[in-house]
C-alpha cells in the first residue's frame, strides 16, 4: 500500500516557474489576439477608406517664350533661376529693321491717300466733261436742225447736212465716252468717304501692323515665374516660333499620381488627399483635392504604346494618371519644384463624386494681359498721317 509520502514523491507539485511561464504564454496568446483583432478593425475602417501611391511626383506649366518676329537678339535681360514678373521685357531685338518698315508704311499710306485724293478729283472732272459733251451734242443737232430745211430747197448742198449729221453721231459718241469714263471713277470712290476708303483703311492695318511688329521687338513675360531652360543666345537671329526659354509659375503647381487600376475603384473628384513630400519629408504635409483622373493610362499615351497583340505578352498591371489640385497657401510657404516625388494618400470615405472630371469652366483656367499692346496709339499715327495728306475740303 502506497504511502501519502509515495504519493507526494508520484505527483510533484509544479514548481512556481512553470505557472509563470504559462502566464506569459497566454498574455502573449491574447496580446497577438488582440493586436489581430486591432488591426483588422484598423484595416476595416482605415486602411480600406484609403488609396496610397508613391508612384507621384509634382507637376506644372512649363511657359515657353517664342518671339512673334524676326531678328537678332540684342539684349537678354534674365537668365536661369531668377524671378521674373508677368509683363517684363526679357528680351531685346535690334529695332531698325522694324522701325524702317514701319517708315514704308507709313509713306505707303500718305501715297495712297494722294492718289486717291487725284481720283475724288476727277470724279468732278469727269462730270464737267460730261456736262460739256452734252452741250457739244445739243450744239451739233441745234446745226443739224438748222441745215436740215435748206437743203429741201437747195440753199444748202447736201454734202454739208451730211456733215452735219455726222457731228451729231461724232458728239454722241464722245457723250457715250464721257460718261463711261464718269462712270468707271465714280464707282471706285462713290459711296464712301476719302479716310473710309478700302485702299486707305489696308494701308492703314499695314501701318498698325509694322507698328507692332516695333513694339514686338521685345519679348515679354506672359506670367510671373523663374526662368528655365534659356537657349538664346546675344547676337543669334530669331524667327517666330523659336523657343527663347521657358518660365515656371510656382503658384501653378499640381501633383501627378498614378495609381494601379486596381487602385481606382474607389476613387471619385473631390476626394480630399494628403501630399507628403520627400524634399521636406514627414514634417510639412499638404492637403489637396483630386481634380481629375486621366482618359487612358500611361502607357497608351506614351511615345511607343506596348503592342499586347505580341505572342510573348505578359500581363502588367496598368496606372493611370490621377491630378490633384494643392493648395496655394501651403505652396506659397512651403514651396516646390517640378518632378519632385511625393507619397500621395487619398481620403475615400466620401464615394459619392463623379468618376470623370467636371467640364469646361465658362471662364478660362489660365489668361494673361501682359501680351495686349496699346492698339488705339498705333490707329492714331495713322489718323494723323491721313489727314496731313488731306485737302480742307477732304476734311469736310
């Protein structure tokens, strides 16, 4: 018969470690559980109302400056990295080519101006003439009306009543002549004043036109940027359409996020959107909105579009360019440069905007007013010269 002292030797009481260790077992058990649980909330009510990319990177307008006439650079007033202002002369070309077209055109329209005033004179010249044929035509048949009963009863011969009749068809002629003649000036000038003449008004728009084509001479900033990308040179000969250098507006920059196409369910216009960017990292976060999504992905748009047709094709998954809009004050404080990266996350809790972007605003999303020239100084030059070159009585 077995003891209590053998049964105490049989089954040893755990020793104090042991519980402790499965203690620490089990927190550690329902630690990992609830950590689990945790993150499976986290993900069902954060992580799925989220869409995040690092595939983005900073975007803007690239202002390219062409001259809109021909001829050597003279001066070159700003060079890479330096602030500009909208309307600055930045560079110069040599005027006198311009300015002695501008002399032409303004000798062209004081010439046409004469010659037209020699042709509002013959109006009234033709007319007198007119108004003396018809006299000669009334003489001659007054000759006519006389001769004619003499020679019933041979006073006269009638070799001299054909001679007669003859100047009345020779005074006729000449009435039709006058009054052809009457008619083809009369229908260049009738109708319409000297100044208001089609010759005076082309000659007038040719004198504008080289006016502006001075005033052209200088290329100006058609917005408030830094310079970029300047390829003039002083003495090199321009024509129109050659890029001189570029201008970055900073306050008209956006971000270009491309997510997968897996990515893009959830993603509507006007979501907000949190920007962090590596030039600052974690510290400065800009707050955005999504403005648009592209109409195709990247690779459709680009220079070589992949050929999926090919018998080696392998499945790629596919991103499209999504545009968001930042905001200008933490632009103005913070700023940035183009093609910087940035980690985009989009905020999609709010799944009730539209899938495409908005139409065309009414007014125009970009406009400048520096390239408007002073039209109505050019019109009055050519005013003043028409009317040097006018009679008083073309004046009145």
């Amino acid at each position: 018969m077995m003891t209590t002292d053998n049964r105490a030797q049989a089954n040893p009481p755990a020793p104090p470690n042991g519980r402790k260790r499965s203690h620490i077992l089990l927190g550690m058990t329902l630690l990992f559980i609830l950590i689990g649980v945790t993150y499976g909330v986290y993900y069902s009510v954060v992580l799925t109302q989220r869409e995040e990319t690092d595939d983005a990177y900073v975007g803007g307008n690239l202002v390219t400056l062409t001259s809109q006439v021909s001829g050597n650079v003279q001066e070159i007033r700003a060079d890479e990295t330096q602030m500009v202002k909208a309307g600055a002369a930045l560079i110069k070309l040599d005027p006198q080519d311009a300015e002695i077209s501008l002399r032409q055109a303004e000798a062209k329209l004081g010439a046409t101006v004469r010659q037209l005033r020699e042709r509002y004179a013959d109006v009234a010249q033709y007319d007198a003439t007119v108004s003396q044929r018809k006299l000669l035509l009334q003489q001659a048949r007054d000759d006519l009306a006389r001769r004619a009963p003499l020679a019933a009863d041979h006073t006269l011969s009638a070799e001299e009543v054909a001679h007669a009749r003859q100047a009345v068809a020779e005074a006729s002629a000449a009435l039709d002549v006058a009054v052809g003649q009457a008619k083809a000036v009369r229908s260049s000038v009738s109708g319409v004043a000297l100044a208001d003449n089609p010759s005076v008004l082309a000659a007038k728009a040719d004198v504008i036109q080289a006016w502006l084509a001075l005033r052209r001479d200088a290329v100006l900033a058609p917005a408030s940027g830094y310079v970029a990308k300047r390829s003039v040179q002083v003495g090199a000969h321009v024509t129109p359409g050659t890029v001189l250098m570029a201008i970055v507006p900073m306050d008209q920059l956006w971000v270009d996020a491309n997510f997968k196409e897996s990515e893009l369910e959830n993603l509507r216009i006007g979501q907000p959107v949190k920007v962090e960017t590596d030039i600052y990292g974690g510290k400065v976060a800009y707050h955005g909105q999504l403005v648009g999504l592209a109409a195709g992905t990247g690779s459709a748009f680009s220079l070589l579009p992949a050929q999926n047709a090919s018998g080696n094709w392998i499945k790629v998954v596919q991103r499209v360019p999504v545009r968001i809009a930042l905001d200008p004050k933490e632009l103005a404080i913070h700023p940035l440069r183009i093609g910087l990266s940035t980690i985009v996350t989009v905020d999609t809790h709010h799944r009730d905007g539209p899938l495409l972007g908005a139409t065309m605003p009414a007014t125009p999303v970009y406009a400048t007013q520096s390239l408007q020239q002073p039209i109505a100084q050019a019109e009055q030059i050519a005013k003043e010269i028409v009317a040097q070159n006018l009679g008083k009585t073309d004046l009145d």
